[in-house]
C-alpha cells in the first residue's frame, strides 16, 4: 500500500511516499520519496526540494503568496517533475496527515471525514501555525487526489490521551479544564514510534515495560510510557511547555509574562515571538537555538553558548527523574530526533547525573552509535537506547491501520 505522507510544520511542508505492508519488527523500509517545501528565510519565495529513494535531492524555488500555495507544487512532484517515482496519482492509496492538536475530541488517528475537518479546525486557536497548514494540506490533498482516496488524520496529541487526570488536568480552576484548558502533549507520533521500537529492540513484551522517550529535536519532550501507554509528558496546553529548546523557553514561572506585561509593556503577540522564538537555546546563548553551534561555540570558550548547554542537560535530567518517578522505575531510556540521535556529550552528561537510576553508559558506544541499538554498559540495569526518529513512518503505519481496520 503507498502511502503518501504530509507533515506541516510552522515554516515546513515535509513530504514522503511509503510502502506500508505487514508491520515488522526491523528498521522500517527506507522511504520511495521524500520532498519538503520550506519557506520565511526569503519573503514570497519557498524552496522545494524532493528526490527518489537513494538519489540526491532536486531543487528549484518558487513564488508563492502564502504557505498554502506550496502545497500542490509538494504533492505533484511525486508523479510529476525530475524526482516523480509514480507513473500517476492514481498509484497513492491513502495520504496520512500530521495534525499536531486533536483537542479533546480526537483521541485516536481517524479517517477525515466533514466531522474530522470540524475538530482540526476547532483546535487551529491552540496551534495557529500548524493546524491552519495541515486543513489546508487537507483540502489540497482531497482536490487533486479526489473523494476516493482516503484521508487520516494522525494527531501528535493522540498517543498522550491516556494520560491519567492527575497528569492532564492543571491545579487552577476547574471550570478552564470543561472549555479545554488541560495536558495534551506534543510529539506523540513520535515518542509512539520509539516506545515501540524501544521495546522490539531489546526483546520486551510492552505490558510492564517502563520507558522515558526523550524527542530532542528543536523542539523537545519526554514521554513516560507504561504498558505501551503514555502516563506522563513534559508538554501541556501548548508546545512551549517543559522542556528548554532550541528557540522555546520551556516551563517557567507564570509571574514572569504578567510582570513583563504590568512593569515593561509587553503585548500577547510581543510574550508569544519571545517565549517561543527568541528563548531557549538561543536566548541564552545569543547565538543560535542550533545545538550544533552551541555545543562548537562552548568548545571554543564562548561562556553563554556553555550555559546554554548546561541548562539544557540540567532540565532534561530533571524531567527525565519526574518521568521516572511517574513510571515508578524505569527499564529503559531512549533518545531520539536530531539533538536526541547527534549529540553524544548531552547523552552522557544525563546518564552521568542519573546514575541513580542504575543507568551506565558505553562510552565508546555512545560516541558514534549506530541507530536503534543499545548504548548501555553491560552492567546498567537500565538500557539507554538511540532511535532513530520515523515519525513519517508511524504516520503511514497508522493510516494503514485505520484504513484496514475499516475493511
């Protein structure tokens, strides 16, 4: 079955085609296609890119008069253009669909459907950037690819619906809880996908199996996943909750936006472009929300690069210990996404600090892992793990779930 795959982020439009048969237990086959749309660094023009499976990426620039007008250009390439891999459009069997907030009411991934579109669009006031995109990722889809092709929507807060009250509901007035004020977590596709990687990779039956996904990506979370099911996240009400980022501040106290809004003048949008575009990462160290270039600005004795870098490692510990603590224990870590996967000193420093855990690392291991292995000492009595991010992929698996689940 191929699957073509679309993941809207704020500034991004990514694209893959899979081929999604029996779920296995292996690395998921590599993707026939993969394409991206990026716009923002130059006004009116987003850059499109795409390649066939083991070919180098083809690039062109367009003009576009909004983000919307990328999307097409995106899905044609698949069977139009120098990178096409199908002969027509008629060769997709389904697309499935990223859609970061589902709200209360997608619990689970769901075929769209005029109900479906509803909720996306109910939910575009908790995640603007991303939820207008993905409708409208949607909508393209459906009007170049027809009614006959099935559409599914994969919500990123959907793994994280299982959350106990304790965890999702927020000690301030109950009634902000009934108009939707509560934990939703982000990234679920994703600490989905690695909680069941994790337990494929070291032979685990998922009932009783305790594991801290920690995505570390620009933007980052952990998960504590218990029988296969999330019991508690680092992201809340919104993405900007928890842990530091690359740009996002992660938790802080809720007094700092109402001083800076009664003492020096700050609007809602002026807390909103700081909070999550001038903090974290780059905030502190005024270089950029990039770990690459911090952790090299910090080797060449740049001081706030350092501190950038030493504030991240110390609330990743201290999230992963509340993830612990929420687990009861903890039989394995993994680490994934692009800061999660490359960034070995981070891996260390938090094994270090939680050695009370029972977690020793490899060190040799850790300095190059190979992908999807295990990077623990033989002695640690908890397994750290490196996995690689397939987000595309869940999408895909869980579109075809859906789909045959419905024959």
């Amino acid at each position: 079955m191929k699957i073509l795959v679309l993941n809207g982020g704020s500034s991004t439009l990514k694209a893959s085609l899979r081929e999604a048969g029996d779920d296995s237990p292996g690395r998921p086959p590599a993707p026939l296609w993969e394409a991206a749309a990026e716009w923002g660094r130059t006004s009116g023009v987003a850059r499109l890119r795409a390649r066939r499976a083991g070919e180098a990426y083809i690039e062109n620039e367009l003009p576009i008069a909004s983000p919307t007008d990328a999307i097409l250009p995106v899905i044609r390439a698949v069977w139009s253009g120098p990178s096409a891999v199908l002969g027509s459009p008629g060769e997709i069997a389904a697309v499935g669909h990223r859609i970061v907030h589902g709200g209360k009411a997608c619990r689970e991934a769901a075929r769209v459907t005029p109900e479906v579109k509803e909720q996306i669009r109910a939910c575009i006031e908790f995640a603007p950037e991303h939820n207008q995109l993905e409708l409208e990722a949607i909508e393209a889809a459906e009007s170049i690819l027809g009614p006959a092709v099935p559409q599914v929507a994969v919500f990123d807060t959907a793994f994280h619906s299982t959350l106990p009250l304790p965890a999702k509901v927020y000690p301030v007035p109950y009634e902000w809880y009934e108009q939707g004020v509560a934990r939703y977590g982000f990234h679920g596709t994703s600490h989905q996908y690695a909680s069941r990687r994790a337990a494929q990779i070291l032979g685990r039956d998922p009932a009783g199996f305790r594991v801290v996904t920690c995505h570390l990506g620009n933007g980052a979370s952990l998960a504590a996943v218990l029988d296969g099911k999330c019991v508690d996240t680092t992201m809340g009400f919104t993405p900007l909750e928890g842990l530091m980022m690359g740009t996002r501040s992660g938790s802080i106290d809720p007094a700092i936006p109402i001083y800076l809004v009664r003492n020096r003048g700050y609007g809602a949008d002026e807390l909103d472009r700081a909070l999550n575009k001038e903090s974290g990462l780059k905030g502190v160290s005024g270089i950029s929300g990039d770990m690459r270039e911090i952790v090299a600005a910090a080797a060449e004795g740049n001081e706030r690069a350092r501190l950038a870098f030493e504030i991240y490692a110390y609330r990743l510990v201290r999230e992963i210990g509340g993830m612990a603590a929420s687990l009861g224990g903890i039989d394995a870590l993994a680490f994934t996404a692009g800061i999660g996967e490359n960034c070995p000193p981070l891996r260390r420093i938090a094994c270090e600090r939680l050695a009370f855990l029972g977690i020793a690392l490899d060190r040799q291991k850790n300095r190059a892992p190979e992908m999807d292995t295990d990077i623990a000492a033989p002695e640690s009595r908890v397994r750290v793990l490196v996995i690689h991010a397939e987000e595309d992929w869940e999408i895909a698996h869980e579109c075809r779930r859906v789909i045959t689940a419905a024959l």
